[in-house]
C-alpha cells in the first residue's frame, strides 16, 4: 500500500537542478512510484536516464500534442511560449516506437485545440493516433492530455478500441469526466485540488476505483505560486479522505490499487 505520482515532470528546467532532494522528499513522503513523463525525444531520453538512476521514477514516453505541429505553428506566425528542442512528427513517434518498451506507458500525448488552430487538428489527431497504434501494439497504458477537444479525444479512444487510459488533468465537463470514468478509463487528480472546484466535485462524484493521483509538477501546486513536486499528493489524498469521510489508509489503499490495476507496476 503506497501512493504515486502519476504524471510529472521531473526533467522540467525548474526541478532538474533538484531531482535528488524532491526524489528524497518523495520516498519520505511514503510515495513508491513517480511516471514521468517526458514531451519529445531529448525530454525522454532524460526522463529514461533519471529511471536508470533511481528505480523510483518509472519512464513515460510522449509526444506533446503541441509539439507535434510546433513547426506548422511557427510557419503560421504563433508564438508559441516554448524555447528550445523541436522535432518533426515523424521523428517523435519513430522515437516513441523504437523505444517503448523502456517505458511504463505512452504520455503524454493528445489532443490540443488551446493553442493549435482548427486548421492542424487533422495532422495532430493523425499522430495521435499513430502513438496510440504504438501503446496497443506495446500493451502499454496511454497518459493523455486534453485541452478543448475532450470529446474528440473520446471518440477517437473509443474507435480505436483503448481501455487502458489515464486522463491527466482532465479540463472538461465534470459530466464527460464520469462518461470517461463510466468507459473503464481512470482520472488523474492533481494537487491544486483543493482550490479547485472541479476537481473536488470529480473527487466527490467519480466512481474513486477510477482515481489516481498527480502533480503535473512543476505546475499545479496546492498554494498558488509555488513549485509543486510528487510529495504533494500526499495532500491530495488527505483531501479525498475528508470528502469521502474515509480513514487515510483506506483511501491510500484504493488509489494505490488504482495504480497497480492501470500501471501494473
């Protein structure tokens, strides 16, 4: 019975400089797995060197949704608010392919129409799918970030036959939330929960053998402003405690068989 932290990133240029004390920290906090998860080829190979260094980080390999039309993007004049590392499509998911077996899953990678426009969802839900194809093909559970085109990514799931499926921060309907949950798929919570009013409301009314736990660290901190790490979630789960009206160790239990029943790990 352990907690996890199912999506983060750890290789994020504000923690890098302190993976070993925020791992230290984790362990301390009673977590045993942290997923992360990387966004394009050179993130994932560090988030598969930081697993090879400390057997508590388990590598998930992605191809943001945004970063697979970036350079589309850049042709049509959006600014983007991202320096550094590009690649084509074709090279994140051929990367993606000949490595997934290093990895506990595929994420994250998914639909965007926050910052994409209408014109690149085409190309986006093409390689979408093609990540998917490879998780299938891999038996591997996909990590999937959605931004306005919840549906969409729903009806693409469906179609190609998906079951093992987390949410990561899940910005929809809470109604689609339990449409998605009613499909077998699980719902990651992050730890600004408790000022948020959808995520309590997806704690209270969820079916909780579909909840698993996040941080999206560095983002998402339960006090506004400041870094969020895996140790976190250990607030989260005191806050499910208090809305299910639970002892800890029970709702630790069940998220912590939630994990092992998505992650097998």
């Amino acid at each position: 019975m352990a907690l996890a932290d199912v999506h983060a990133h750890l290789t994020h240029p504000r923690l890098a400089e302190r993976q070993d004390e925020i791992l230290r920290l984790a362990r301390e906090a009673g977590l045993e797995a942290i997923v992360a998860n990387g966004l394009n080829p050179r993130d994932n190979e560090a988030v598969r060197t930081l697993a090879r260094r400390d057997p508590l980080v388990k590598p998930a390999f992605g191809f943001y949704p945004v970063d697979v039309v970036l350079p589309e993007m850049r042709a049509l004049g959006i600014e983007y608010p991202r320096e550094g590392y590009e690649c084509t499509a074709e090279e994140g998911v051929a990367w993606v392919r000949e490595n997934v077996g290093d990895a506990i899953a595929v994420g994250e990678i998914g639909l965007d129409g926050y910052w994409v426009p209408e014109s690149l969802w085409p190309k986006q839900e093409r390689v979408f799918c093609e990540l998917v194809e490879v998780a299938l093909e891999a038996d591997k559970p996909i990590v999937i970030h959605t931004r306005k085109r919840e549906r969409r990514a729903l009806d693409l799931l469906e179609e190609l036959g998906v079951e093992r499926v987390d949410w990561h921060c899940f910005g929809g309907k809470v109604k689609l939330a339990r449409q998605i949950a009613d499909r077998g798929h699980y719902l990651s919570i992050p730890a600004n929960a408790r000022r948020s009013e959808s995520f309590t409301r997806m704690l209270e009314t969820l079916p909780r053998e579909r909840l698993l736990l996040e941080t999206d660290c560095p983002y998402l901190g339960p006090d506004r402003g400041h870094l969020n790490e895996p140790a976190n979630v250990v607030g989260t789960a005191a806050y499910a405690s208090e809305l299910w009206g639970e002892p800890l160790d029970g709702v630790i239990e069940q998220f912590s068989a939630n994990f092992v029943r998505l992650f097998g790990a």
